[in-house]
C-alpha cells in the first residue's frame, strides 16, 4: 500500500525492476541499463526513478537489490534447506528399521546401504546456514537491512561476524529493526550526537534489542535559590 500513491508508470518501472531481481537475483546500478528493464527512455526513466529509488539499496558498487525481496527469497531457501535435511534424516531412519526378508538390512553385499531412488528425485541439501554469506564481504539482504537501520556505523566486519551467531536471523529482523527504531528516540541515544550509542557488534553480541525501553527525557534537578 505504500506504493499507492504512485502512477502506472512508477509502479510498472518498480514491477518490472523486482521481476528481473527475483530472477537474476541484483538489478544493476546502471541507468541505461535499468532503463531498457524498465521499457524507457533513459531521460524518462531517471524522471521516473526518483520515486522509485527508496525501494533499492546497494548490494555492491555494481549492483542494487530490494531487502523485502531478499529476505522473501532467504525465507523459501531455508525451507527448501529445512525440508531437504529432514527428508535426508527421515531416509536414513527408514534404512536403518527396513530389512529384507533374511533380517539383513537392505544394502550391498559389504554391509553398506543403498538409496533405492531415481536420480530425477535425488536432492542434494545445500549445507545448512543460519544467514546467506559465508565471508566478510559476502553480507546478507537481512545483515544490510540491519546495517542501513544502525546509526553507528562502525566495525562492520565485526557486526557481520556477530550477526552470524544470531539463530533464526528472518525471524529476529523485524524485533531487531523495531528495537533500533525505539533506542534511537532516547535521550541516551540522541546525547551528545550519538556518541552513546554502543558499536553494532557490541550490541548484537549482548542482544541488546531486548533492552526495556525508557523514551522519557532525562530529568535534571538544579538548585532553585529562595528569595532572602
């Protein structure tokens, strides 16, 4: 609903800009190039881009991304992950209880056993990962989303390496965005332009997002000298 407002054109440029993420996973940070995606002209299209453009951020100097969608495709691929292993482990727990009409479980002549499957239905589980990214500079849609939201932005090697511990990090993101968006109105926060405010692997590490938020201002007594 937040696009509402927008033309047919804006919305269609936005539209046809996600479609080509979803499958090709960036868009590219080139004007022209999003151009001929969107079906404009180049003039017409950084006109129209301007709207557009608070939907993208940049995944690298190359190339944007939309964080609603990379985190919509993260979702799907640690389903697929989670359903992958589990019929793994279901398999090996059928092998290990099936046996054959001798009692001998079912397998080789050597003792090993077999996977009576087709190879149209084999499914090879990627190794299970918590977050997408398995270095440094290989950050998350959602690791970004939290990134782009932090005011402090310092050490980001080290909050990468801290968000990596978090279990569950799609499921946390909206708690963790929430809790930044509410610390960010206190007056510890605000003091001092923001000199407070914790070092992102610092905060991660203590789930600081789990912090009781006090957004009243700070109360400070002076001396109120009585008249004679």
């Amino acid at each position: 609903m937040d696009t509402a407002h927008w033309t047919p054109e804006e919305v269609g440029v936005y539209f046809r800009l996600l479609m080509f993420e979803w499958v090709n996973k960036t868009i590219p940070n080139n004007t022209r190039q999003m151009a001929r995606i969107s079906g404009l002209s180049p003039k017409k299209f950084t006109k129209t881009y301007q709207i557009v453009s608070p939907k993208f951020v940049k995944k690298d100097d190359e190339n944007l991304i939309n964080l609603k969608m990379e985190s919509i495709r993260e979702k799907q691929d640690n389903y697929r992950e989670s359903q992958a292993i589990a019929g793994k482990k279901g398999a090996k727990k059928r092998w290990n209880v099936d046996s054959n009409p001798n009692g001998d479980p079912i397998g080789e002549p050597n003792g090993e056993m077999i996977a009576l499957q087709s190879s149209s239905s084999v499914t090879t589980p990627k190794s299970p990962k918590g977050d997408v990214g398995n270095s440094v500079n290989s950050y998350s849609p959602l690791f970004l989303n939290f990134w782009s939201k932090y005011p402090n932005k310092v050490g980001k090697g080290a909050a990468w390496k801290a968000w990596k511990k978090i279990k569950s990090p799609s499921a946390m993101i909206d708690t963790i965005i929430s809790a930044i968006n509410e610390q960010a109105r206190t007056e510890k926060w605000k003091k001092d332009n923001g000199q407070y405010i914790p070092n992102p692997a610092t905060w991660l590490n203590q789930c600081r997002w789990e912090d009781e938020i006090n957004t009243e201002p700070e109360v400070t007594h002076e001396y109120l000298g009585m008249p004679g």
